[in-house]
C-alpha cells in the first residue's frame, strides 16, 4: 500500500506543477468576476513547450478583460 500511494500523489505533483497561475479579475462597474488560467491539459500533454503556449493564452485572457475594463483581483 505504501508504494501505492507514493505513486498517487507523485502523479499528483506532477499535474500541480505543471497548472498555469490563475488570474482573477473583476469588472468594477458590473461586479462580474473572471479567471484566467489554472489549465493543465496542454501544459501536461505539451511540457515545458506547452506549458509557455498556454501560459501565452493565459496573459492574452488577462490583456483582452483588462482591455475591457476589468482589474486584477490577484
């Protein structure tokens, strides 16, 4: 049981460490609230090199909520 266990949360550290940051933002004017971030498919399936590229998608969900009014809550 122990080795079984060592392996479950190995493989939990594995997807944890390869989730991107998560970003909340909130919409002054509305109240509405956004996340940007926190995904693990293309980082885990990708690497390093998918883990960048959705890094990128991650900054340019933050760029276009800011570009609409919204402020960073984190």
């Amino acid at each position: 049981m122990p080795i079984r266990a060592f392996v479950v949360l190995s493989g939990a550290a594995l997807f944890a460490a390869c989730t991107t940051p998560v970003t909340t933002l909130r919409n002054p004017q509305t109240g509405q609230v956004v996340t940007c971030g926190g995904n693990t498919a293309s980082s885990v399936a990708g690497g390093a090199i998918g883990y960048s590229i959705q890094r990128g998608a991650d900054d340019r969900c933050v760029e276009n909520y800011v570009a609409q009014g919204f402020v960073r809550t984190n």
